[in-house]
C-alpha cells in the first residue's frame, strides 16, 4: 500500500516537474498569413510628415482631438484618441518620418493574448478589436511587441483603440471605409502615397521592387517581412537609418505567443495532464481520509 | 487534547479592527472614484505600464499568498502527512481571503468589469491560445473551491445555532459537502498546480519586454515552487500571529515540521533559477550589478538564506528563528512575482511608473478588508484548533 | 501697404509738397528693404535732376509685368517711379510711335553709353533666325543683343525673361529663350514671376540707380532678399500644413477655413519667391495662396507651365515644425509623495513583521501530548 502510494506520488511529482519545467518547449508552429491578405506598405523616403494621414484617421475612426498644449491637436503618441501618427526621427544623415499603428500581425499578440477573442484577425488578415466580449484586462497591452493598443485612461467606458485598416472604426465594431469599397483612410489621404494599401503579396513585391530599383536610397531591407512572425504593415526606411531609430526594434522572426503559447499547449495538450494529475491526486486524497477517518475511529474506540 | 476548532469569539469592533475599517473605508470612497472617473483618474497606470501594483500585488502575490491552503493540503491529504492536519482549516481561511482579495483585485482593475460575468459563461468565444483564460478560469473555480472546502467551518457553527434558516440549510448542506470533500479537495489541488504555473507563463507574453533573467521557460516551475514555500510561510507567519493574539496553542512542532517541505522547494527554486541562468548564458545580467541583477540576487538570498535555516532542525523550533525564515520566504516570493509582473517589466526607458496615492491607498484597503475579515471569521467560526486557556478571554 | 496708398492719393490731389515726396522715397526704399540713406540719396539725385536712364524692351511677353508695376498704387506712385528714372524707351508707355522711337532709343543708348539699364520684358525666340518676333523690322535676339552692348545693368523681369516663361512651354514652337541664355557671358539680374513682383524689380533697379551696386544673387542671378526662401518657409497657412490640415476639394470646409493648399497642387514647397510677403498690389492677401489657390511655382522653370497646377510636388527641403513628435517622449513623472507612501507601507509591513517575529516568541502554550503522529 505504502509503496504503491510512494510510487504514485514520486510519478505525480516528477510530472508535475516535468510539464511545467520544459527545457525546450515545442514552440507552436509558425502562422502564415491568410491567403487574401492586404495591407500596407510604408515608404518613410516618400513621407514629408504632412501629417494628413493622422488627420484624416482620427475623422475616419471618429476620434477626438488630443491636446496635449491648448494650441493645436498635437498628439506626441499613439493612445485612446490616436490611432495613427507620424514621428520624426532627427539624426545624423537628415529628418527620417516613420508612421506608426497597428502592424497587424500575421501571428498577433493581442489576439494571442485576449481571452475572450476580442482581438481578431479578421478574413484578410485585419486585426481587429469588438467591445462586446472585452473585460478590459489590457493583458493586450502587455503582449504587443509594438505597444500599439491603446486604452482610454480617462473614460470611465473605456475602450481599446487601435488602428483596424478601416475594417472598422477603432474601437468599435462600426464599419470603416474599408467596406465602401474604399482604402483606409491614410492611404487615400497621402498626397506622395508614402503609404498604399493593396495585397499583401503584391506589396511585398513592390517593397522588393524599390530597393532594387533604387539600392542607394533605401535601407536594404523591408522591415514586417518576418519580423515577429510577419507583419501586415511593411516597411521601407531611407539608407542610412535603422529601423530601431524609427521605434521599429529587431526583433527576430519569432511571435511573442511562440515560446509561451508553445509552451501551454504542450502542459495542456488534450487536457490529458491535469486530468491525469486528478485522478492521481484524488485517489490519493481519498486513502489519506480513509486513514485519518481510520484512525478518529481507532481513537474513538480507545 | 483536541484537534478540534473552535471560535475566538469577543469583541469584533476592537481598536484594531476600527483602524482596519477606517483603511477600507477609504478604500471604498476611492473605489467610488476609480468607477465614476476611469482608471486614469485613480492610478498611474498607463499604456506603456498597463499592469502595476494591482496585478502584480492584489492578483498575483496575493493568490500566492493564499496558497497556504494548496501548500498544507499537499502535504496533509497527498503526502498523508495528518499532523498538519490542525493547521488546514486557517490555512484554506487565509487562501480562501486571499484568493477572494485577488479576485476582487481583477474586478477593480480591468476597465470594463460589466463583462466579466461572460468570461465563465459564454465558453464558445474562449480563446484557447490564452494563458490568461487558462489562469482567470481556474481562479475563479479555486476560489469557489476554497470556500467550500472552508464551508464546514460555517456549517457547524450554523448547525449549533439557534434555529432559524441558516441551520436548517446547514442541516441540509453538510452531508453533501461532505459527501464532495475528498473530490473538492483533490481539486484544490490541481488547480492551484494550475493557475500558478500559468502565471509564471502568463508574463512570458510580455516577450522582448521582460528581462532575461526573468524570462525562461523554467518559469511556470519557478512560479509553483515558491508560491507552494510561499504557502508555508504565509501559513507559519499566520498561524503564528493568530494564536499568540487570541492565546490558542502555539503549535511550534507542527509549524517547525513544515521546514523539511520547505527545504525542498526552496532550494528547487534556487537551483533551477541559478542553473537555468547559468545554462541559457545569462551570468553577464546577473553580473552587471544594475537593477536587475540586484533584485534576482535579493530573490535568490530570500529563498536561499531561509532554505540553510530552516534545514537547522534545532533551531527551526524557535518561534521567532521560524517566523523571520517564513518571513524571508514571503518577501522572497513576492518580490520574484512584483519583478515579473512590474520591475522587470520594460515597456521602454521613456516610460516610468510607481503607484499613485489613492492606487496604493486601495490596495492597503483591500489588505485591511481581508485581515478584518479573517479576524472576523476566527472570531465568529471554528477555525483556530485547540483549547483556549481556561481563563483567558479573547 | 497702406502707406503708399495714401502717398498715391496725396500726389493725386493738389498741393503735393517736397515733404510728401522725401516721404514716398522713404517708403519705396523701405519696401525693397533699402536702408534710410537710399532714400535720402533717391531725394537727393531727384533734386539734382540726376535720373538714370532706362531702355525697357519687350519682347515676347503678355505686359504683365509693367501692368504690374503700375499696379504699385494709385497713378501716383507710377509717376513717382517715373520721376525717379528717365524712361527713355518702353513700348507701352511711349506716346510715340514708329522709326522716331528706335532712333530715340539709340541715342539715348549713345548718350547714357555704360550706365543706363536694360530691362528686358518676354522671352526671346531663337527659332528660324528668331523671326517669331520684330520690332521694327529687327528681331528681339538682335535687339537685345544690341541694346545689350553697352548697358550698365541688366534686368530680365518676370519669367519669360528669366528663363523662357509661358512662351517656352512644351512643345516652344519658337524656340523661347531667356535672357541669361540668349545674352550668355553677361551679368543678367533675373527677377522671374508670373507676373514679377513689382517691388523686387524697384528693389534691384533703385539699388543700381542709387548706389550703382547690384543685391546679392542666387546660382540663377535671382536677388537672394526675395528668392532666398521658398513660399513654404514662409506661408502663413504654414501652420496648417504642419498640423495636417488641407483643403481637398475647392469649396470643402477646409479650403472655406482656409487651410493648407498641398494636396490641391501648391508647388510652395519648391519655388522660390517672396510673394507670401510681399503681396501685390498693395491689396493685402492678393497673392495666390491668399486668394485661395495654390502657388503655381511661377518663378520656376521646373514647375511653371510644365507641371499641373493641381499635382502635387515633393517639398526641397523637409523642416519639420519643434514640436513634431520624436520617436519616444518621456512619459510617467514619479511622485515624490507616492514613492514616499510607497515606501512607508513596504517598510511598515517590513517593520511590522520583524515585531512579529518577536512577539510571537511569547506563545509556548503548546497542545498537549498525542499532537505527532
């Protein structure tokens, strides 16, 4: 009995051990994009930071001013109000524009993250964020490599804005311009289309285009390709300039889900392990109780 | 010789017990305030530090600081260790609180909380990837374990009463729940074995924004085994606390016993968070003196210096040589869970962020509410084993 | 601007005084950024009847810019100008006509031989031995050329002078030149402009009149004090462009708001002239962009006549306003207060504990015997 029980308990435990301590978890696998994928393609040597795209997003999502002096709307940062923006980096080879939102991964963090599916990616590889599910938890925030979903701090109902390609409006689920048969909006409002919108495997050829048309221009390389696991939003930085000096970090081609998640699922996989550690665990339980109340009889006897 | 508990009993509304409803109180008009005007009003949480002291404490050091139910069931019902058995009923008290803290801690933080009912309901939107789905579940379900495995405590009181409908309901009651216990109990197990780990993986999320000595896949382990020494501690330092104040056996023995258990998870933490460092080739960060390297050197002391101590068989049977070792594990716990959740957080060097005043003040408020109810129920409810000396009043 | 409006409408009325006119050199050398002397030495060769000669050809050209530069004002101011110069030839002004004005001509170039200027109005066509355009049964290369000869300065004003302008657009049937090329190897001050502006031409030529120095030129022999700057540098609808405000469409609420023009076609970003401070005909706001069109680019080769008016063009230069956001804003100050209460709860729980550890010592009430097991 005794060993029986010992030699159960040693298994339970190592198992235990063993399951939550995976040396080398198998990452999940790698998520391609969807097959009617589009997106948007960045070209930060054609932007002259006119900032209509930031304009015309914020009236595309009905998003209210930022005024961070009384002056101007002058956003410094993406957040509850902005969904899109254009930063300037100043460094020694001149003025570099970079336009940050929502990259929409092709393996998001946000949708990794979100309990209850409130970040999706939609049919074409949109991600996007509905209100009806979303407990407000922010774990989205934590995830995302890219710090792009944004939370209204100031609302007492409030919501997690980001960019949604225009599908719909950020941070809801009423339909953007997408739907009009339209381009989002920054990319129809670009006077020098330093931002297009089209399909993703056709602007990938594009982004591939330029730098072979033009090597001396462009950093060699395009930025979404596989970083993070690929990103919806590609882009091109002038020669000279590093992605890291646009906010846009080297990160490698793995998703922020693939060691994590991974790892979950090979604890979890088929539920086999916690229902395994139950049946243990109760058998167990249940012949300690039949000692203890074995022994409050002996006792009473006595 | 009793093993049987019994209540305190006493006044409630001591000294003690006004200044503590004086901390809730406050906590209460501020709670008001965090409703009515939004997180942003209250805290100085922000995008780049979504998460800060209400995660990383109410939720997540304080569901390990409710593990002293887990940790002391482990032992009592998995390893038949029965002599521990008078520690359970206020360990599963102070998990119970504990883990209702941090249920309570979630409600206040997430900034839509009118939701929250359709995270346990509507299981067709779960998203399966999430580790946070994993965590939110089991610790809603835990909780539900923890005060059913505690019911009898209130049960048996209500059985002695007067008559009336709490009787006759716990009348009713007792013998399914007990007829449930041994499944219950099993259950209190796995799920802790659960959500703790996942925790640890929960943060892993963060990718490139959590420091390398932090992020390893070690560390749902990692999380279990401290949050089991944490268990015990909590357990020691509570046991002790309370039977001092209201003058109930002190049980060093049993409390000492505990110290070989803890030997063993805190030298599996040390040696596994040492040696997965080491191995990954992560020696350079522990090495560079900064921040970082500071707080993982304190979290390795706070579990290694109390694992030497506790292996002293001699010494371990003093109170306060126990306590202060409890003490250590407890602070050693919960600052490896603060700099997971927050210190080795990084969103970026231009983003910085401590507490504000009323997001502190709440978090002290909610520590008042559990410690006035736990005070409350061991007054009120057979928790604390053994006789009271024949003279003393509570 | 209202200055020499009321000057103008001074002259015009009876009893003009010395005063007057001392007064209205004043501001004419004031508006072409001369200094005070400039005036007082205008004044002085005014009295001293010194006037220089000026021999104003034209040549393929709409008059625009002389109709311009009677637009400084009421008549008076014209005939201010044309007190303070000796107009000796100009086609559209001479009451004369015929053989008798180009023989006027020559003399006057005879007698004023090294110091008179030349102005030359219209783009100079060199196709076919130039006869797309005669005067007098001469070309307006050869004239040019001739009146060229002995001038002691040379000014091409407005863009078809400058470098070919309207007549040299695609496919420039005639060949249109502008006066640089056509008059290679001399000094040709060049004030371009669809029309120029009046006050650069007065500029140049009361500059050389006074003091016989030219302004500081630019690689294109444009004075620097008006073509050193783009209309970008300098719009006041600038502040609208930073902050991404543009009219679309003519008519939409932003145009009525008066916002940027880029995205309807402004080519401010690329020309260079002074026309966003120097409005024309000392009506405030009639310039271009002031009237709610976009600059066309009129003083630039590159744009005028040769891009659409309502394409888009690359800025020359990127300037971004001080308050562009960077990359990463510091964001989060920390309160004193807070980190004070912070670390008065941690050191209180701190504390706390350690006197627990003390006191929990004094419970030795064990449970009785039977406990182990």
């Amino acid at each position: 009995m005794n060993i029986s029980r010992r030699g159960a308990l040693k298994v339970a435990a190592l198992g235990a051990a063993a399951a939550t301590g995976v040396r080398k978890a198998e990452a999940r696998e790698r998520l391609v994009p969807p097959e009617d994928a589009t997106g948007m393609l960045y070209d930060a040597t054609l932007c002259i930071g006119c900032k209509a795209c930031v304009v015309a997003c914020r009236e595309a999502n009905e998003l209210s001013l930022e005024r961070e002096s009384t002056l101007y709307d002058d956003a410094i940062d993406l957040s509850g109000h902005t969904a899109n923006i254009i930063k300037l980096h100043n460094g020694d080879e001149g003025y570099a524009f970079v336009k940050q939102q929502c990259m929409h991964c092709v393996d998001p963090a946000c949708a990794s993250a979100c309990m209850m599916g409130s970040f999706q990616k939609r049919d074409n590889g949109i991600v996007t964020w509905v209100p009806d599910k979303c407990i407000g938890c922010r774990y989205c925030q934590i995830a995302c490599p890219f710090e792009i979903p944004k939370f209204e701090w100031d609302s007492p109902l409030p919501r997690m804005v980001k960019c949604q390609m225009c599908l719909a409006k950020a941070g809801s689920t009423d339909p953007g311009q997408l739907q009009d048969g339209k381009e989002p909006a920054c990319c129809e409002v670009c006077p020098r289309e330093a931002v297009i919108y089209g399909d993703y495997d056709d602007l990938k050829q594009e982004a591939q285009a330029r730098l072979d048309a033009n090597p001396d221009r462009y950093n060699p390389r395009v930025y979404g390709l596989d970083d993070m696991g690929g990103t919806q939003v590609l882009y091109l930085a002038p020669a000279g300039v590093e992605y890291s000096d646009l906010g846009l970090p080297e990160y490698g081609p793995d998703s922020v889900s693939h060691i994590p998640v991974g790892l979950q699922h090979k604890i979890y996989k088929g539920f086999v392990a916690p229902v395994a550690l139950y049946a243990v665990l109760a058998g167990l339980t249940w012949r300690s109780r039949r000692q203890e109340d074995a022994q409050a009889g002996q006792e009473v006897e006595s | 010789m009793s093993a049987q508990a019994t209540p305190v009993g006493g006044k409630l509304l001591t000294p003690t017990m006004k200044g503590l409803l004086i901390l809730v109180g406050i906590a209460a008009v501020l709670l008001l305030w965090r409703f009515a005007a939004g997180l942003g009003a209250v805290t100085n949480l922000s995008d780049g530090y979504p998460w800060g002291l209400w995660i990383a404490f109410d939720v997540v050091t304080g569901t390990a600081l409710g593990c002293g139910g887990y940790a002391i069931a482990l032992l009592v019902y998995a390893f038949n260790k029965g002599k521990y058995h008078p520690l359970v009923r206020s360990a599963l008290l102070a998990s119970a609180l504990g883990y209702t803290l941090g249920a309570i801690g979630v409600l206040i933080d997430v900034g839509r909380v009118w939701w929250t009912w359709k995270l346990p309901l509507f299981f067709w939107t779960w998203n399966l990837s999430s580790i946070q789905l994993e965590v939110a579940l089991c610790i809603m379900l835990y909780t539900f374990v923890l005060w059913i495995e505690l019911s009898p405590a209130f049960l048996e009181q209500w059985a002695k009463g007067p008559e009336s409908f709490l009787k006759r309901f716990a009348a009713a009651a007792t013998p399914k729940i007990m007829r449930a216990m041994p499944w219950l109990i099993a259950l209190g197990m796995l799920l802790p074995t659960m959500h703790q780990s996942s925790l640890g993986n929960m943060i892993l999320l963060a990718g490139p924004k959590l420091h390398p000595l932090w992020y390893t896949t070690w560390i749902p382990f990692l999380f279990l085994v401290s949050c089991v020494g944490m268990g015990y501690g909590v357990t020691i330092m509570e046991t002790m606390v309370s039977r001092t104040v209201y003058k109930r056996p002190g049980e060093t023995r049993v409390l000492a016993g505990l110290g070989d258990a803890m030997v063993v998870v805190l030298l599996a933490y040390v040696l596994i968070r040492v040696g997965d460092t080491i191995w990954q080739g992560k020696l350079d960060y522990v090495l560079a003196f900064d921040v970082f390297s500071i707080l993982f050197l304190l979290e390795v002391l706070l579990h290694l210096v109390p694992a030497f101590m506790l292996m002293n068989k001699a010494k371990r049977t003093d109170r306060t040589y126990l306590f202060r070792a409890s003490l250590m594990i407890v602070f050693g716990g919960a600052l490896y869970r603060f700099s997971a959740y927050w210190f080795a957080f990084q969103p970026g060097d231009h983003w910085s962020y401590f507490p504000a005043i009323p997001e502190i003040l709440i978090t002290v408020g909610l520590v008042a509410f559990e410690i006035a109810a736990y005070i409350t129920i061991i007054k009120r409810f057979p928790i604390l084993t053994g006789a009271p000396p024949a003279t003393a009043k509570a | 601007m209202s200055g020499p409006l009321e000057l103008a409408l001074q002259a015009s009325s009876p009893g003009w005084h010395r005063r007057d006119f001392v007064k209205a050199c004043g501001m004419a050398a004031a508006a072409v950024g001369l200094p005070a002397k400039a005036a007082a030495k205008f004044v002085q060769n005014a009295e001293a009847g010194i006037k220089p000669s000026v021999i104003w050809l034209a040549n393929q050209e709409c008059t625009g810019c002389t109709e311009s530069l009677l637009r400084t004002s009421h008549p008076g101011l014209a005939d201010l100008i044309i007190d303070l110069i000796s107009l000796d030839y100009n086609e559209a002004l001479m009451a004369a006509a015929g053989h008798q004005v180009e023989a006027a001509r020559r003399a006057a170039m005879e007698r004023h031989a090294g110091s008179y200027i030349l102005v030359i109005e219209g783009a100079i066509p060199t196709k076919d031995d130039g006869i797309y355009c005669k005067i007098g049964g001469m070309t307006s290369y050869d004239m040019v050329h001739e009146c060229a000869e002995n001038a002691g300065a040379i000014i091409a004003i407005g863009s078809c002078a400058s470098w070919g302008g309207l007549p040299s657009a695609d496919p420039n049937p005639t060949g249109a030149k502008g006066a640089p090329e056509v008059l290679a190897g001399k000094t040709v001050v060049t004030i371009p402009g669809c029309p120029a502006n009046p006050y650069n031409f007065l500029g140049v030529a009361l500059q050389y009149a006074t003091f016989g120095t030219l302004p500081e030129l630019d690689e294109l022999a444009r004075p620097k004090f008006a073509y050193g700057r783009t209309i970008h540098e300098h719009c006041p609808r600038r502040a609208h462009f930073d902050a991404g405000r543009f009219a679309r469409q003519f008519g939409d609420d932003g145009h009525r708001l008066g916002y940027c023009l880029y995205h309807l076609g402004c080519k401010g970003p690329q020309t260079y002239a002074n026309c966003s401070v120097q409005h024309f005909n000392e009506v405030t706001d009639a310039w271009p962009i002031g009237l709610g069109h976009p600059c066309f680019g009129c003083t630039e080769q590159s744009l005028a006549f040769r891009v659409a008016l309502h394409e888009t063009v690359d800025p020359n230069e990127i300037l971004p306003p001080s308050l562009f956001p960077p990359i990463f804003t510091d964001r989060g100050p920390i309160s004193p207060m807070a980190t004070a209460v912070g670390g008065a709860v941690v050191g209180g729980a701190i504390a706390a504990g350690v006197m627990a550890s003390k006191k929990v010592a004094e419970n030795t009430a064990e449970a009785g015997a039977g406990e182990e097991g």
